[in-house]
C-alpha cells in the first residue's frame, strides 16, 4: 500500500472529514452529523488517502448489550473507483478492528447485500464467518406505532 495512509479521526478532525471531495461516502458530507459523529467516543471513522486525496472510507460504533460485551457494528466500508484491489479495505478494516477494541469492543459485525460479491470476498479473507439473517429496514416515512 506505497503512498497510501490510513488515519483513525478523532473530535478534532472535523476539518478534515468536511475536506474529502464528494463521492466517497454516499451523500454530501453534513457539518452538523459529522460533529456529533467524531464527537461520540464510540464512533469510529477511517480515512485512506493518497496524498491530500481521501481514496477510502470505513465507519462503526461500538454498541453497548445489557447482557453481552460490547461489539463494533460496521456502517460502511468504500473505497473509490481506481484504487480498488490495492489493501486499502484490508487496512481500514483492520484500522477500525483495532479502534473499536480500543473502546471496548470484543467483536465485529456487519451486513452487506448478498449481490456485494466483492465485499463478501474481502470479509471472508478477513476471517469473517457468513452468516444468513433477514434484515429489515424502515425509513422515515414508513414507521406507524
């Protein structure tokens, strides 16, 4: 990974984060959300960059059981077109592994879409166990209680 450095944020980085060129994460970066994020000690957040150029991106919060340790659930986890295939994922991966541990984390989990085959290749050489669950989702305007 030669030119490549990868950086855990913290609350100081707010500058950082809001410099990276749209694209990366899936919608424009919010000022607001991202603060309370790198805010929040359970949050982590990654960047891969080239230079002044942010390439990659990985983001979890270390969640809290009553009756379990608390274990990092991964967000998301992207790297921009043209620097795939180059250990950018794998060390993001890893960076934010050992972030969450940092905070406590005994564990790791996330969900990805069954037709993400090159994801589910990379946690599976990461040593992630597949398992299948089903996944419901609700927005905004779909909750009735």
């Amino acid at each position: 990974m030669q030119g490549i450095a990868v950086t855990v944020l913290g609350p100081g980085d707010l500058p950082r984060l809001l410099a990276v060129r749209a694209g990366l994460f899936d919608q424009a970066i919010d000022p607001a959300q991202s603060g309370a994020f790198l805010a929040d000690p359970m949050n982590v957040i990654v960047l891969a960059h080239a230079g002044d150029h942010a390439v990659g991106m990985a983001t979890g919060t270390v969640l809290l059981h009553p009756d379990k340790p608390p274990s990092l659930f991964v967000h998301e986890l992207g790297t921009r077109d043209g620097w795939t295939r180059r250990g950018i994922a794998t060390a993001m991966v890893q960076a934010r592994r050992t972030a969450g541990a940092a905070r406590g984390a005994q564990g790791m989990w996330l969900a990805t879409e069954t037709d993400n085959v090159t994801a589910r290749g990379l946690y599976r050489r990461l040593g992630g166990a597949e398992t299948l669950v089903a996944c419901y989702v609700w927005d905004d305007d779909d909750i009735h209680v």
